[in-house]
C-alpha cells in the first residue's frame, strides 16, 4: 500500500511543467521505465488514466518506484475512483466533468484536482463553489484557442489545462493563453514507441515538449 500522497512541490499542479503527458498503461511492465523517461525529459506531472484494468497498480508502482514523478489519476468520474486513487498514491486528480457529489469528494480527498469543464456556465458554477483550476475537455472541439480566449476577459480568475486534441502543431498557441497553466496530451508516448519499449524516444519527446514554454 502506497504512503499517503506528498505536498505538491509548488501551489499548484498547473504550474509543474508546460505539458501533462496523459498515460494509457496497458502493460504493467511499462509503468515505471514510462514514468522514468517523461521524468528525465523534464515532464514531472503524471496523469494516468482509469481506463486499464492494471491502472491502479501502475499508479501503486509509479508512485513507489519513481519518487520524482508527480504521479495523477485521470478519467475520475466517480467517488468511489476518488478513493481509489488516493489509496494508489495519487498526488492529483482530473475528471473529464464534473457533478456536485464529485466534487465534493476530490475536495475531501486533501489532493489537488482538476475538474473538467467544456462551456462557460460550468466554469462559473466552479468559480461560484471556490475552485479556479479546471481541466477544458474536449479542448479542440469544445472551441480550442478562441473559445479559451474569450473567457479570459469575463472569467480571468479562472486557469484550465487544456486536453482532447491538443498537439505539437497546438500547444504553444494554448499556452501563450493567459489563462492557460499547463496543456494535456499523449504525443510523446506514440504507439509504436511504446510497443517497442523505446523509452529513450519518450524522454526525447518529452523533453522536446517540456521546452514549449
């Protein structure tokens, strides 16, 4: 069983690094060499997501095995999964959305988390319960750069971190934002690299995003 969860090393999980690879781990083999080589490519923050059946194990063993890793739990959308993941080690959360029973089990669980949101009226039902770091998803389709752009004038209190279609071609345009912390994505991690276990190439992608900003 994982220790509980360390402070985050700054205030906020926005500003660890300008990118936050979001990890599919399907073997759990990968789950360390993978988390080493975004680590040494300067990309501390971590999101793996719930959609494997060995996450929570790959969390156990990122959280364990890579100290350095700011290690965080993705597609939470349950209080159940809160738990869950904290147990795991996880030291942040992200939800893809986000109702009122969630929320208030992330704010009880004593991590960081993200909350998502895709239109204005639930960012201002966040700002108006105390919470100004959201997650914007699906960012590309729910508006992308502009649709961020727009809110920053009304609603400056609020800072997102971008994910869902969000890449190299991108990202710098997201994070020249001013209400952009951090962008979310998986293009450091191809596919064919991960089968290969090719984790030199991850670090070389990973520190190739980590200069963005």
């Amino acid at each position: 069983m994982s220790s509980l969860p360390a402070p985050l090393p700054v205030p906020s999980v926005l500003d660890l690094a300008p990118v936050i690879p979001v990890v599919v781990v399907e073997d759990l083999a990968d789950a360390v060499p993978l988390a080493r080589a975004l680590v040494a490519g300067g990309l501390p923050a971590i999101e793996v997501t719930l959609r494997t059946p060995v996450a929570l194990d790959a969390i156990r063993a990122i959280a364990d095995g890579v100290p350095d890793a700011v290690v965080g739990v993705g597609t939470i959308i349950s209080p159940a999964q809160v738990g869950d993941a904290v147990e795991a080690g996880a030291r942040f959360l992200v939800s893809p959305g986000w109702t009122d029973v969630l929320l208030e089990s992330m704010r009880a669980s004593g991590v960081p988390f993200l909350p998502g949101v895709s239109t204005t009226s639930e960012v201002v039902a966040l700002l108006e319960r105390g919470v100004s770091e959201m997650k914007f998803f699906p960012a590309e389709a729910a508006g992308g750069t502009a649709y961020l752009k727009s809110l920053s004038g009304p609603l400056p209190q609020a800072r997102f971190c971008p994910t869902g279609g969000v890449s190299p071609a991108n990202a710098a345009a997201y994070l020249a934002l001013p209400n952009v912390g951090c962008v979310g994505g998986s293009w450091m991690l191809p596919a064919d690299a991960i089968a290969a276990r090719d984790w030199d190439r991850v670090e070389t992608l990973a520190r190739e995003a980590a200069k963005l900003r």
